[in-house]
C-alpha cells in the first residue's frame, strides 16, 4: 500500500528494508573494530576506508527513508547506497584477503561474520529499491486508469 495521510512511511515494507540495512551497517561499524584489527598491520587504511562507507551508507540509506515522497529520488539515492555497499563489500574482501594470505590460510569465523554484515546490507538495499520501483509502477498504472 502506498502512504497516504491516514497511512503513514513506516508502513511501506522498503522503509524498514532500509532502516534494517542501516542497523546492519552501523553495527559494522560497531564490531569491526575486530576485523580492522586484523588487517591494521597490512593495511591501515583499508579499515578506516570501510568505516567510513559504512558510515555514509547507513547515512545514506536513512536519508532514502526520509524521501519517501519522491520516490524517483528515493529509488536513485538507494542506487547510490547499494553502489557504495559494493565498495564496502570489496574493501572487506580485499581486507580479509591482505591480512590473512601469507599468515593464515584461513581467517577466524568471527572475521567472515563481520564481513556478512555488508553483504547482508546490501541485500536489503536491493530488496527495498525493487519495491520502490514496483511502488512507482504501481502509481503509474493508477494514472493510466484515470
């Protein structure tokens, strides 16, 4: 159902899609510091590279929440969201790679938690972009017909 002024954003299903998301990558942020300690000695600035894309993506994705009304501005601001997960995603990668080739040939489980995180992020951002692009389909239909 599309919001109307007796139904109010939280109802919309990508709303919370995308509140999920930031939660996600927040507590990335929040537990990383286990997985920033582990490539700290390869590559310092690949860890403090994730937080920050963690950061401007939850940040992001809660600015898509607010822009509920627009949802053509809505579906491009979460594009711009799951591009900067995927970045994300490859800084964690490419981190696990650096700080466990040559030491370990496998890392902790622990690690591969944390680095999920994203991943599970963008899951979720991309859930939440098809249902704003099935909601503006929707609203075009409803035009046609009048």
């Amino acid at each position: 159902p599309l919001p109307t002024p007796d139904r109010p954003m939280i109802q919309r299903i990508q709303t919370l899609y995308l509140v999920a998301g930031a939660l996600l990558l927040a507590l990335f942020v929040a537990v990383g510091d286990t997985w920033a300690s582990a490539i700290a000695a390869e590559q310092a600035w690949l860890g403090t590279l994730a937080y920050v894309l963690a950061g401007v993506t939850a940040v992001v994705a809660l600015v898509a929440v607010a822009l509920f009304k627009n949802r053509e501005l809505q579906r491009t601001v979460i594009g711009v969201a799951q591009w900067l997960d995927l970045a994300l995603v490859a800084a964690v990668l490419v981190g696990l790679y650096l700080a466990f080739d040559s030491a370990a040939p496998t890392a902790p489980v622990g690690y591969y938690l944390v680095a999920l995180q994203p991943v599970a992020a963008y899951v979720l951002l991309r859930m939440a972009r098809q249902r704003v692009v099935a909601d503006i389909a929707k609203v075009r239909s409803m035009d046609r017909i009048r």
